[in-house]
C-alpha cells in the first residue's frame, strides 16, 4: 500500500456542513493547530453553531486531543473563543512525534503488506486490540485521567476508554487511506468506516471480548444495542468479517465449507444460526472424526 498520509486526512462532519459553516471550521481548525489561546469570528454565528463545529474538529481530528476547556463569547460585535490547552507548546510537539513515530511503526509492522482496505482495517482493529487494554479506574501512574480519553491512552500508554479506542481507530484508517469517522451515543464512541463506497458500522471496543462481532455491521446490527447521536447509513453486512470470510454457517454443509476454508489458520470462530446446541454438537463429533487437526472446539 501507499506510505503513510498525515495530511488531507479525511474529515467526515466537515463535508457535511455548508460553505458558510465550513468556513467556520477552517479558521477555528486552523487557530487550533496553531494553538491560538484566542481565535475570532464575525457574528454570522451563533454560540449553538460554534460550539458544535469545536466538537465535530474533535472528532475529525483526533490531533486535536489536548482541549482542556473552552469559552465563548462576543467582544465589540465579534465572536471571540477562548481555549485552554492540556500542555504547553513543547510538550505537545513532543507528543505529536510520539503519535507520528508511533503511526509510522505500525504502518511498518503491521500495515505495510496489507493487500486491501479490508485487511488495512482488519489489522489496525487487531493491533488495538493486541496492544491495549480497556481503561475502567484511575491507574497509579501519573498520567492525568483525561489523556485516557484521547489517542494518548490506547496510541501511545496502552490504556483508553471508548473515547481514546475510536479516536485513536480513526486516526490510524485515515492515515493509511481508510475513510473512517468517529460516531457517539448513549456516553459511548465508536466508528465508522466506508469499504468500497459503503459505510459500515466499527466497534473496537466492544470487540475486546466479542471476537469480530462489531466489525462491519449495519445499521440494523448495530442499533440493537447501539444509540447513535448522528444521522449514518450503513446499509449492508457485505463487508462484516464473518460474512466476507464465509464463517457463517446454516447447516452441516455450510459449517464443513468454513472449516476447510480455515483449517490450516491457528484458530477460528465459525458464528452458527439457525441450529439448535444439540444439532451443533452432533456435527462437531462428525466433524471432529473428519478433520485430524480440529484439536479444541469451543461452542
């Protein structure tokens, strides 16, 4: 695949807005990554508007992790906004090397050989997965607890809620050429990510302990026990990793297709419909009998 892109990195909630509020975002995007305590508009805004443009910067731009507060207000007919930053100008820089060694790392490691946009994504779901874990209290560490809600804490510590597991999930597919986009709902984060021009439902976190059930679902999959903020459409299981890999299975014809599609991986998960336990367990005896190396089958 092509090198890695830390510019132009696609911004979802940006191409949704209008010329007029796109405007807004460029220069309050722009005043943000030069860590401008003050950035200024005219008054064609209202307070709702600017503020929900700050948060969609955000979630476009996962760079933009160290906000700490932030305040608005008019001045002489001009909006002023006030921002409070996390770190100092020489901490951040270092930080951001940091993310930019890191990207690149795992670009080399884990991206590098990666044939398509599926296996771009397959691979990054894989390395947060591998490389960190789910951040339930405060550690002994001398970390502040908000750096855990940003790429900081899955990216660079190894720790994050859903938060830092999303932005940081979002970062890594852009950088590498996968349109993804940040989604919230119900006080949780997760993504978004288009596979040839289809958007598709991405749940890391909740992968942690449900072995790919959350990686490209639709709309339908997703709301089951999703409640999304913003107005998405991810039409189709198409692209959903049990579907694309045919471990799926209806019957014993199905089940016996999936295993020797996958019999020489180290280990697979085959997701069974429509079969009760006892029927299930009937044809893993048979299967067993058949195949020599199907050492340890958990159902």
């Amino acid at each position: 695949m092509s090198k890695v892109s830390m510019e132009n990195r696609y911004k979802y909630y940006y191409e949704q807005l209008d010329i007029r509020l796109k405007e807004a975002y460029d220069r309050i995007h722009s005043g943000l990554i030069d860590r401008n305590k003050y950035i200024y508009l005219n008054k064609n805004y209202n307070f709702c508007e600017i503020d929900n443009i700050i948060s969609k910067i955000i979630l476009d731009d996962p760079m933009i992790y160290d906000i700490s507060h932030r305040s608005i207000k008019t001045n002489d007919g001009i909006i002023e906004i006030k921002i409070k930053y996390m770190f100092d100008n020489d901490k951040k820089t270092i930080l951001d090397d940091q993310i930019v060694y890191k990207i690149n790392e795992i670009y080399y490691s884990d991206i590098f050989n990666c044939t398509d946009d599926f296996s771009i994504e397959k691979s990054v779901h894989d390395w947060i997965i591998k490389n960190s874990v789910w951040h339930k209290e405060q550690s002994n560490d001398r970390i502040e607890e908000s750096e855990y809600h940003s790429i900081l804490g899955t990216l660079l510590y190894g720790r994050g809620v859903c938060s830092s597991i999303a932005h940081t999930t979002c970062l890594l597919l852009n950088s590498y050429g996968v349109d993804c986009a940040s989604i919230t709902g119900n006080n949780h984060q997760w993504n978004i990510v288009k596979l040839d021009d289809v958007w598709y439902h991405l749940d890391v976190t909740y992968d942690f302990n449900n072995n790919y059930q959350y990686f490209n679902i639709d709309n339908k999959t997703c709301f089951l026990d999703h409640e999304c903020e913003q107005n998405v459409n991810c039409p189709s299981m198409a692209m959903n990793y049990y579907v694309k890999n045919r471990l799926i299975a209806s019957n014993k014809y199905e089940l016996d297709r999936a295993i020797i599609k996958h019999i020489d991986e180290d280990s697979f998960m085959v997701k069974i419909l429509d079969l009760n336990m006892s029927d299930v367990r009937n044809i893993i005896m048979q299967l067993r009998d058949k195949y020599f190396d199907l050492k340890k089958i958990q159902i």
